[in-house]
C-alpha cells in the first residue's frame, strides 16, 4: 500500500485517466473527488461489503426456505 500525505487542492494520479483531488479538509475527516473513465467502477469498500453480507444471508435463506419447501412436498407425496 501506497500512503501518502496531501493537502487541500492537491491531487494523486493514478495511471493516465484517474486523478483523486483532497476537495476538504475537516478535522478527522476529507473529501475526495474522484474524475475516471465511465467505464471504471468506483464503489466505497464498506458499502460493497454490506450488500455482499446482505445478498449472501437472502441466499442462504431462500436456500432454507427451499429446503423447506422441498420437505413439505416430499412429506405431502409420501415420500
């Protein structure tokens, strides 16, 4: 990893096409802005990870739900 210190209205390069700009400064926290091609996908890491945790836990409840299902109709055929 890369760290490095900036200030407000400087700017980090990435590649040939990605540049982030520090926009504020506040306190513990920064603003960044981020100028990239349409065609890169800029997601915040934490945001990413709740909506996978969110779609896996559906995933094992339809799993469960599917299961149970599956047990009703086997118990209902007699099987």
């Amino acid at each position: 990893m890369l760290v490095l210190t900036r200030k407000q209205g400087e700017k980090i390069l990435i590649g040939d096409d990605i540049v982030i700009t520090v926009l504020e400064v506040r306190g513990d926290s920064i603003r960044l802005g981020v100028d990239a091609p349409r065609g890169i996908s800029i997601q915040r890491a934490e945001i990413l990870k709740a909506v996978t945790e969110a779609n896996l836990e559906a995933n094992l409840a339809a799993d469960r739900d599917d299961q149970v299902a599956a047990d009703q109709l086997r118990s209902s055929l007699g099987l």
